[in-house]
C-alpha cells in the first residue's frame, strides 16, 4: 500500500470513529430527551404555600422547564410538617427514585440528623444533591412597636414575651430560640403553629410579641415595617459571618455573637451560620439512576448561572440568588461541623424544652 493509499486509509478509520462517536453520542442525547419528553417533574416543598420557602421553589419552576431536556411539565408540591422531616422522610422512603420528583428540603433537613433528632428515616450522605439556591442569608429579632420594648434593657426586663413561629424545629423556631438565649431574655413562650404569613398577621395584631424573620424577605413583603416604625429591630445573624446587610435600618445592629460569653458559646453561634449555609437543599431519592441524576445536576448549574433566573429568584422572594453548585453542596454537608459539646447545647435549642440556662 503506497504513503497516499495509507493516508486514505487512516482517515476514513478516524472519519468512521467520529461518526460512530457522534451517532452514540446523539442516541444518548435523544435517549436523555426521550426520557424527560412529555413527562411530569412533580417538586416536592417542603414548606407550606405562600412563604418564601415556597416562592424560592415557584422561581425554579420555568428554568427548570427551560433546561431540562424534553422540556417537562413541572409541577409543585406542598408537604410542610415537623420541621420539614415529613417532606425529607417522604422523599427518601415513599418517592420512586426515577428522576421525576425532586425534594425542595428546608435547612433543618442537614441538621436534624447531625443532632440526632428523633422520627429521621433519611440518611444525608446518600440522597443525591441537586444544589441550592439559597446558601445564606440574615435574621433579624424584632418587636412590635406597641409593645413599647425598643431597647435591648426592656427586652430584657420584660418577662413571657409570646415569641412566633412556625413548629418546633422550623429554622424561624430556632433563630428565636437563639436570639431569645444569648441575649438573655427571661423565660419566653414560644408560640407555635403559624403559617409565615401567619406570623405576619399575629405580630401585627399583638398575638406574638416578638419573633425573628429573614431580613430581606421582611424588606421585600412588609416594607412598611420599617418605613412606617412599626416594628424595634434589636440584633441580627450574619450568615456569613461579617456580612453586613445594606440597608441602613440594620447596619448597626448587634450580631449576635456580640452576646456570647464562652468559647462553647462562639462555636455554637458556628454550628448555626454553618448549618443555614447549607441552604434549602435539592435532592433525588438514593437510587436515582446515575445518567438522570446528571442530567438534573446539568440543568440545576444552567439555571444557577442564567441571570433571568436571578432576576426572577429575586422578584419572588425579594432575595438575592445566593447559589451553591451541586458539588459545593455535597463538600459543605461533608465539611458539616460535629462538635459534640455545641451540638448538645444546640439540641436543646430546637427542641420544645425551656430554654437553657447559661
């Protein structure tokens, strides 16, 4: 065979292997389509409707239609419950792993098991993480301006404040635990049972004298809770820490990390920031074939880094997008502090007991 028949020769070989190559690779692509196409994707909430938490998820909804493959229907469903263990039980056990539900879980779904809560059927290192959206953020602890408490001194002089939130567990329950503890309130009863626009009615109304909020979902749905003084804003939760918040109604509040008096104390404060930094996790039941899983993790980065959705995130909860990719997510549940003696005291902040005494 001469140089230029051998030449021919070895071209065609490539040629072929390229077609071949491209013939699989687009069988692959029609079979990824194939799958989702005409399909039903059902997001399981795990917060009630109404609430950020549900608007963080109605943001998701036409993204996720946009880039999953075969452009399913996306539908949203509410189970709110026990602190969002009703949603993550049902996820893990109950939900068929074939890719056509996805979980929407709140930020206790990583604490519960790291503090050993009792009724958790679900193991966090084996469902599959889609990311989030939501990886930070700032609580704030406020009264009624009626209660007349505006100052730290009052607040602390005032004894049974009637504190709001959701259930027990819930991550408003906790900050208000938190806050209520390392300030160091007399003995509060924490109200439980609202709705978040609930709460929002029972503060107003003298029903609850205090509770805490996420600062920017309070700026985006009651502005006239600061532009009218109707409520006396007393410390927040930077989550980070060190980032501060750009309105000026909260950049000189106290973090409350300026309350702690112990190390055991600063790493507790560490334990929470970590914790709500995991955000609102996305994940797939254990089990998920591996080709959809990737096909959903490709289309959750497309829409973390489309900047409409952003836009929209923002319109919807008066948020910023604060995303981690699913492999950031999967290192910061591995990453997840275990320190026994903060998670101990931490434990008894969740739970329904008094409040500890320091």
């Amino acid at each position: 065979m001469g140089r230029n028949q051998s030449r021919l020769a070895r071209f065609r070989r490539i040629f072929l292997s390229g077609l071949s190559l491209a013939v699989l690779m687009s069988g692959g692509a029609r079979a990824q389509t194939s799958f989702f196409q005409g399909k039903t994707i059902t997001i399981l909430e795990s917060s009630a409707p109404g609430g950020v938490g549900s608007m963080r998820t109605k943001a998701l909804v036409p993204f996720l239609q946009k880039y999953v493959p075969g452009k399913p229907t996306i539908i949203m469903q509410h189970m709110d419950g026990a602190g969002g263990k009703k949603a993550a039980n049902h996820m893990y056990n109950s939900v068929k792993p074939d890719g056509l539900t996805i979980g929407r879980m709140n930020t206790p779904f990583v604490m519960h098991p790291i503090l050993g809560e009792s009724g958790i059927l679900y193991d966090i290192d084996k469902v599959n993480y889609l990311g989030t959206s939501y990886s930070g953020g700032y609580h704030v602890f406020f009264t009624r301006r009626e209660s007349g408490l505006d100052s730290l001194e009052k607040l602390r002089g005032a004894a049974g404040l009637k504190i709001g939130s959701q259930s027990v567990g819930h991550l408003i329950y906790i900050s208000g635990r938190m806050f209520a503890h390392l300030i160091g309130l007399k003995p509060p009863r924490f109200v439980t049972g609202y709705s978040s626009p609930e709460l929002d009615v029972a503060i107003e109304q003298g029903e609850i004298d205090t509770r805490s909020t996420v600062a920017d979902a309070l700026l985006h749905e009651k502005p006239q809770w600061i532009d009218k003084n109707q409520m006396d804003f007393h410390a927040i939760i930077e989550i980070p820490k060190g980032r501060k918040h750009s309105h000026a109604r909260f950049a000189d509040l106290p973090d409350i990390e300026s309350f702690a008096k112990s190390a055991l104390e600063r790493k507790l404060i560490a334990l929470y920031r970590t914790f709500v930094g995991s955000g609102n996790p996305l994940i797939l039941p254990p089990g998920t074939p591996k080709d959809r899983v990737r096909i959903l993790q490709d289309a959750m980065r497309r829409i973390y880094r489309d900047p409409e959705f952003a836009k929209e995130y923002s319109k919807l909860t008066g948020l910023k997008a604060e995303p981690q990719l699913p492999e950031e997510l999967e290192q910061t549940i591995k990453d997840m502090p275990r320190d026994r003696e903060a998670v101990e005291l931490f434990k008894k902040l969740t739970g329904p007991d008094p409040l500890p005494p320091r």
